[in-house]
C-alpha cells in the first residue's frame, strides 16, 4: 500500500514539474515577444482560402430521385 501511495505522489509530482515548466518557458517566450513587438511587424493575411480549403464549383446536375431513377422536371 505504501508503494502505491508513492508511486501516486512521484506521478503527481511528474505532472506538476511538467506543467511548471511548460508555464515558465512559455511566459518567457512572451516576454521575449512583448520586448521586440514594437520592431516586428505582423505578416498580412492571405486574402484567398489555401486550396485545399477551396471547393469546385458543382456543375448543374439532373436530381435523382432515392430509388435512382431520374426526377420527372416540370418542362
């Protein structure tokens, strides 16, 4: 009992160290950010969709009725 009792506390302790520096590191980054952000300049955005985000246009095709069969137009 006393194993598992360390073993809980070891993995709580892992878990902390690791989000105290994943904290630290980024907090330093942020301030490395915040210190030069009055000499970089943001890079524009793309005023078009990447491609692969941009559909065809679909050709004007005949509907189907659920069966297959081709739906009856009103010409």
């Amino acid at each position: 009992m006393l194993g598992l009792l360390i073993l809980i506390s070891i993995a709580a302790v892992s878990f902390g160290a690791g989000y105290w520096t994943r904290e630290r590191i980024s907090r330093k980054r942020r301030a490395h950010y915040l210190k030069w952000e009055p000499y970089v300049r943001s890079s524009p955005r793309p005023t078009q969709p990447p491609a692969f985000l941009v559909h065809p246009t679909q050709t004007k095709q005949r509907p189907y009725a659920v069966d297959g069969a081709r739906v009856a137009s009103g010409r």
